[in-house]
C-alpha cells in the first residue's frame, strides 16, 4: 500500500481562459451600437482607462449579463468536503474524478496549526479563533489515525475483490479529490461575495477556511485576467452584479 500523504493546502491553477475586460465592454456596447461592436468583438481590443467608467457604472447599477461573455477554467485539488460545497454554487460547470472508476489516492486533509479551530458566536454571525494547543494536536491525531484506518479498510476491500464504488463507502471526507470548474466572471463573483472575507464587503460572509481558500486562489488568477473588473467589484462592495 502506498504511504499516507497528509496534506493542509489546496491547489488550484488557471487552466485555460477566455477572459478580459473587452469582453464586457463590447458586449455592454451592442445594446447601443448593435453590430458596430462586431470589430472591436472580433479584434479582442484591450480595455482603456476610458472605459473603467463604464465597466464600474455596470458593475454599481448591477448590469450583469456583459460579466458573463467570458469563460475561465480552474483545475482544483482539495478535500472531498470543499467539494460539496462547491457545488452548492450552481452557476458552474464541474467535472470531478470519479471514486467509481479510478482507485482514490492516499492522501488527506489535517488542518496545519494556523486553522482556527473554536467558533464562538451564533449561526450566521460567528467567528473562529485559536484552539489551544491540545486542541490543536487531538485534532491532527484523530484526523491522521482515523485516514489510516479508513484507508486501509479500503484498501482491503480492493484487494478482495470489492468493486470500487462500494470499497470507497469507508473513506471519510477528507480525502482529497480533483476537478475542473468552469464559470465567467459574473458567476466568479458570485462565489468569491460568499466564500471570502473581505473588509469593506457590502454583505459579510462567513465562509469555511478550506473553500475561501480556494476562492483566495481563484481571485488572484481572475484579478490579472480582468484587471478594470476586479477593481469595480471591491470598489462596490464585492457585491455580484
């Protein structure tokens, strides 16, 4: 059997994109300048400093539908339970691998000592803090102990014989798994005003650490990408249009 790999990080990498912020702009134009746009649409011009008056004057009005002529790909690695909430946001398109069809690698989530581990405060306005440092070591003991049972229950059931969509059942959700995910801008900012936290948000958000984590990644590969878009969405609140 393979060794245990414990991990406390994410990947994430921008694997292909079609994104910038000309493409808000010519499809903001076409409701004005109709087929006029077609030039600048098909010649990808780059966006000026002219033309962040109109990208925040979108962006404040909440003229969404110009943010979403664009496409960027992410390819993401990160424990099971990152993933379903993930999928909470149905504005995204998700291709994961598959427990039924490959044998899932060993290698698990332990929060590194920077996890905050006690929350304090009700449902819907909470925060965490600092475990104490007992607490800190019980929960990477029993997250690594019970990953190695788990696994090697797993890996038991494999060698018997058991198919892998019924072997899988014993793994516990920190286990790591990997998937692309497609969205535009529009729907990036949606995610980002929920799974981040941000001073000067309009609406606060409470994310868990592990999925705004994600976010944070995502965040810095879009900010390159649309640079005049990004700058409009914490310029009003990091509200989605």
């Amino acid at each position: 059997m393979s060794d245990i790999l414990f991990r406390s990080d994410v990947t994430v990498e921008l694997v292909r994109a079609s994104a910038s912020d000309s493409d808000v702009l010519f499809a903001a134009r076409v409701s004005t300048q109709g087929e006029q746009t077609l030039e600048s649409a098909s010649a990808g011009t780059e966006a000026s400093d002219r033309d962040k008056g109109l990208i925040n004057y979108l962006m404040r009005d909440r003229h969404g539908s110009p943010f979403e002529h664009n496409s960027m790909t992410f390819y993401v690695q990160a424990p099971i339970f990152v993933f379903r909430e993930f999928m909470r946001h149905r504005i995204a398109s998700y291709n994961e691998e598959s427990g039924r069809y490959k044998e899932l690698s060993p290698v698990f989530y332990v929060p590194g000592p920077e996890r905050n581990l006690v929350q304090i405060g009700k449902t819907g306005a909470y925060e965490f803090i600092p475990g104490t440092a007992e607490q800190t070591a019980l929960v990477e003991q029993e997250t690594r102990t019970i990953s190695q049972h788990a696994y090697e229950s797993y890996q038991r059931m494999l060698e018997a014989g058991v198919a892998r969509e019924v072997a899988r059942i014993v793994l516990p959700l920190n286990i790591y798994s990997s998937m692309y995910v497609t969205m535009n801008s529009r729907a990036l900012m949606n995610f980002l005003s929920l799974r981040t936290t941000r001073p000067g948000t309009h609406f606060p958000s409470f994310p868990q650490r592990e999925i705004e984590m994600c976010a944070e990644k995502m965040e810095e590969f879009w900010a390159e990408l649309m640079p005049y878009t990004y700058e409009a969405f914490n310029k009003n609140g990091r509200v989605a249009p």
